[in-house]
C-alpha cells in the first residue's frame, strides 16, 4: 500500500517521537543519514530539534510520510536558503525511508513527493542533496533525476581511519 505525504504537518509529540524512532531505526539499519550504528532515539532527538527550530523560523518545510497503520515511515526535510544569491535552490535533508519499508518503491516515492513540494515554492528552480559515499546512494539519486556535481573525498569520518566521499546531487526544477 503506498504512502501518505503530508507538507508541514502539525508537529505533535507523538509525530516528534515517530521521527525520532524512524530516524534511529534507519540509523541502525546501517542508513548514511547523519549517525554511525548503534544509534538510540535520544542520540538523534538533539539533531532533530534543529530542524524543528528551522522549521520554526520559516528556514525549513517537513515533508512526512504515513504507512496504511498512520505510522511515520519516511520524512524529508526541505531547507531554504536564506542567502540573497541562493534562494532560488532548496536542500532536501533527513531523507528517511523505515527499514521495515524499503524495497517497496517508497524512496521514490518520498523523491517524487519532495519535488513536488519543491516545485510548489515560490522561485525555487533547483534542489541540491549530499550523500555519504560508498553506499551507492548517488546511483538512486540518479534514477530520480538529480545529477552528481561534487565529490570532496573522505570528507565523512565514519569510525577511526574510515572515510566515505561527500557527494553533492542537484535536481534541476526548470
């Protein structure tokens, strides 16, 4: 069954806590989004907590995705730029698919539903991301459409003496 998207949804306790558990889970699935397993729920709350500020401060839209149970099961989170030169592009953050979800074509799915919400920004043209390296992540970014446009190597430290690439990707919306 696929997806539900909501843009800026109510930022509820439970959708905090939803978040939190979709972002840890996703952590120790071994997922390149921002920890290193083992991951808990209070590891990733902090990081969370800046996003909600942005979001706060019109820095920052959530893009949340429901499973048929109303359980969180993927978010995005779009950043605008607030630098006179770059407000023309977004960042898509905090790109989260439930381990227990994956395999069923809902990470598209969460691309799709981010560019369309891109799309509805007022004098957006482009969205850019960045990727960890080595897990093949710029290959599915790829078959959404976006471009790889920068590599800095072993600029991501995962454990002592091991680096991963940071890859910047760009989806053009013109």
């Amino acid at each position: 069954m696929p997806l539900t998207f909501e843009l800026d949804p109510a930022v509820t306790p439970a959708l905090r806590d939803g978040i939190c558990a979709l972002w840890a889970d996703t952590s120790n699935a071994d997922g390149a989004v921002g920890f290193v397993p083992p991951v808990t729920v209070d590891d990733v709350r902090a990081a969370l907590v800046k996003h909600l500020v942005a979001m706060a401060e019109d820095r920052a839209r959530l893009l949340v995705g429901r499973d048929e149970g109303g359980a969180v099961a993927a978010t995005a989170l779009i950043g605008l730029n607030t630098h006179r030169l770059m407000r023309h592009w977004c960042w898509l953050y905090t790109v989260l698919v439930h381990p227990s979800h994956q395999g069923k074509g809902y990470g598209r799915a969460l691309m799709t539903a981010a560019e369309e919400a891109a799309r509805g920004l007022a004098g957006i043209t482009g969205i850019r991301l960045t990727c960890r390296g080595g897990r093949g992540l710029e290959r599915f970014y790829g078959t959404c459409g976006y471009k790889e446009v920068g590599r800095v190597p072993d600029a991501i430290r995962v454990a002592e003496g091991e680096f991963r690439d940071d890859i910047t990707m760009w989806l053009p919306l013109n």
